[in-house]
C-alpha cells in the first residue's frame, strides 16, 4: 500500500532533500507544495519532477481553500511542514513575509490538517502526522558553553526566529488543544547542495568562484552547529515514522564551528579544488557591519532523538563541505543564474539601531 506524504516547501534546500529521501522508499508518493518564491531553484523543481510517484503544486501554504482541497484529493497519511521564508537578514529588513509565511501560513496549515485529521471516516486518522520543521534559532543565543534541550524556554532574537518560535506555539496548541498528532524539529545550520546562494556557506564558495571580497560579520566569532541536509533530512523522515506525537526533537551536527574558521575551511579547499592564480582565497575575506542582534551562539543537546530513534549524524562536517564545494563546482548551471542575489546591496543592515 501507498503511504502519500504532503511536504510544504519542497523545493527548497532541505525540502528538496527531504522529498528525494522519501521518494528512495517505494512505497512513498510525496505530494510538494510550494509557492516558487524567490528561494526555490526552478532547476531543483524541474529534477524533482523526474522522480517517481511525485506530484507538484504550485501554491501558497496560507491559502487555506487549496490546502484543504489537496487534503481531500491526496488524503495524505502525514504532513512534513518545511514552506517558510528562511532567511534572517531578509527578516531584518521587512518581517512581513515571515510573520505571513512562518506564523499565518502555518496556522493556516494546522488548522487544515486538524479538520482533515478529525473527519469521523478518516481512513488515516491512527497514523497522521504533522511533522513541523523548526530550527534551534527559537532557543536564542547561549554563552560560550552549554546547549538548548527541548524544554529551554524559546527566546528568539531575529524576527525569523520569532515567526518560528510562534509556528512552535501553534502546533503546541494544536496538538494540546485539538489533539493534531504533531511532531516537532528544531534543526541546526543546515549545509550541503542545492542551498540558496545566500547563506554563509555557499555564498562564501559563490563569490569566491567571482573573485569578489568574502563578506564575514562582525569579527567571525559566532558559533553555529553545522548539520548535513542528508542528515537533516533522514532525522525528519525517522521523526515523521517514529516520533512521539506531541513531542519536539533537538537536531544537530555536533559540528560548532565560529564562522570565520567555516569560511577559512571554504577558502582552503577552493584553494585545492579551484586555485586563484593571484593567491590564496582567503586573502579575500574582509570583516563587515555586524548583524543586528546576531546571536553568539546555537547548540542543542541531541540526546533525545539519539535516544529514542537511535539517529545520528553520519556526514563529517570535513567530507560534507568538500563534497559541497564540489558540487557547486561541478553545478555552475544551478546558481549562476540566482547568484546576483549575492553581489547586490548588504541585507539586513538599512534598519540597524
Ligand atoms: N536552512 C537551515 O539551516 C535550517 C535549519 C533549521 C531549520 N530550517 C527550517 O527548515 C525549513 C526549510 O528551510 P530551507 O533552508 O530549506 O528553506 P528555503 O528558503 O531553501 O526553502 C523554503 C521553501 O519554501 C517555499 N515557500 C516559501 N513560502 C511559501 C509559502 N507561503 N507557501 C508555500 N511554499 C512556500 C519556497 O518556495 C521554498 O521552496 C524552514 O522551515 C526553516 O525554517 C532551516
């Protein structure tokens, strides 16, 4: 028998792979839902079309008449939430796309599923799942020492972390309130292919491969958690498989590194892979305007999905931004077309204090 999944978001970074490593198991259709904003690749949605029992809709997660008539017409036995707008910077300049997407469309969506869920004849009702992709950013920033476990108190700082702290909320009380099977995952920096040239890691590789400055903020000393999409992606597929409705999960590389070692680890496998005649890469790197309210640090405590579902993660940080590096080598045709993005004005700063 079938099992139909309806992801939001997936052709994004992490949906994208998300619907690859359900579609692998072939008794899984997957029904994407996307908007195609700015953030998905046309390219990565024209791969997915090739892959079997595979079904696309263009639309908007707020749009609550579609939603219900793709809950109707699938009769999806779980939901995996990734639709969102992503990008921090972004929400610095104008918040209202994320409180519309991250908050609204959410609601939207839970709202949706509960009535779905809650039909009398639901074939699918034992089963259902909403499994709601999260991030550690919610837990706000952390000192030098110590990590987030499930019950740290959210105290987000960007208003992208706040529009996912309140999506967090939301299925909270959908889950409380109504009964919704929900899961939820709160992810840390994600890194691999496919990626929207704008986030540290593949913008760095980007203007690198330019011959343009490498932007770090403030002096590089933040520290993020580096987790592979492979592993990202197989922890949401295990969650939405075996985790314990109601509850959230911690995922996390166990890879912090401070983002000027990751942009210093950058320019030196481009100096391997893709050597610049005038010298090394790094002497590209130039120190910028801060973020506003940049948080100094994300780690969370992974023991409880390690635990429960026995997941880890299996990509060394090392291998994994090698490989990356590689394949936005090998896969100019993917971002050259997206990555004036990456070469314009500086986001994120014209409302700084
Ligand atoms: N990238 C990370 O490091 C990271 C880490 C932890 C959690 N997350 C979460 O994982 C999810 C996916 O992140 P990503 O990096 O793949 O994002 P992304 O920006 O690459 O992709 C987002 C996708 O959502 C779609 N989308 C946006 N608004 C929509 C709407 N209103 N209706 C339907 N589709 C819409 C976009 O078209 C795009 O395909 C997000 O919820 C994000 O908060 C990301």
């Amino acid at each position: 028998m079938t099992r139909t999944i309806l992801v939001t978001g997936g052709c994004g970074f992490i949906g994208s792979a998300v619907v690859r490593a359900l579609l692998a198991d072939p008794a899984i259709a997957v029904v994407n839902l996307d908007a195609l904003t700015y953030a998905a690749n046309p390219l990565t949605a024209a791969a997915l079309e090739r892959l079997p029992r595979y079904r696309f809709e263009r639309g908007d997660i707020g749009d609550g008449a579609l939603v219900r008539r793709l809950l109707t017409q699938h009769r999806p036995d779980a939901i995996v939430h990734l639709a969102a707008e992503s990008h921090v910077d972004r929400s610095i300049d104008d918040a209202a796309a994320f409180l519309r997407t991250n908050i609204t469309g959410t609601a939207v969506l839970l709202e949706a599923a509960a009535a779905y869920w809650q039909e009398p004849a639901n074939a699918v009702r034992d089963r259902f799942r909403f499994v709601h992709v999260s991030t550690d950013e919610v837990y706000g920033s952390l000192g030098p020492s110590g990590r987030s476990a499930e019950d740290a108190a959210h105290a987000p700082n960007s208003p992208y972390a706040a529009s996912k702290a309140a999506a967090d909320h939301l299925v909270r009380a959908w889950h409380r309130t109504y009964g919704l099977p929900t899961v939820t995952s709160n992810g840390s920096n994600t890194y691999g292919p496919y990626q929207f040239p704008e986030k540290l890691i593949p913008l760095t590789i980007v203007r690198a491969l330019r011959g343009e400055t490498l932007p770090v903020y403030g002096r590089g000393e933040n520290v993020r958690d580096w987790l592979h999409v492979d592993d990202h992606a197989a922890a949401l597929v295990q969650l939405l498989q075996r985790g314990r409705p109601g509850e959230r999960y911690n995922v996390g590389g166990g890879n912090e590194r401070r983002n000027i070692d990751v942009v210093n680890t950058v320019c030196a496998m481009l100096d391997e892979l893709a050597p610049d005649i005038g010298g090394p890469h790094a002497r590209r790197i130039t120190f910028v305007a801060d973020r506003p309210g940049h948080d100094l640090r994300y780690s969370v405590d992974t023991g409880k999905i390690r635990g429960e579902l026995g997941w880890q993660p299996r990509v060394p940080f090392e291998r994994g931004l090698r490989d990356k590096i590689a394949w936005y080598l090998a896969n100019r045709l993917w971002w050259e077309p997206v990555a004036a993005c990456t070469a314009g004005e500086r986001l994120g700063l014209a409302r700084a204090p």
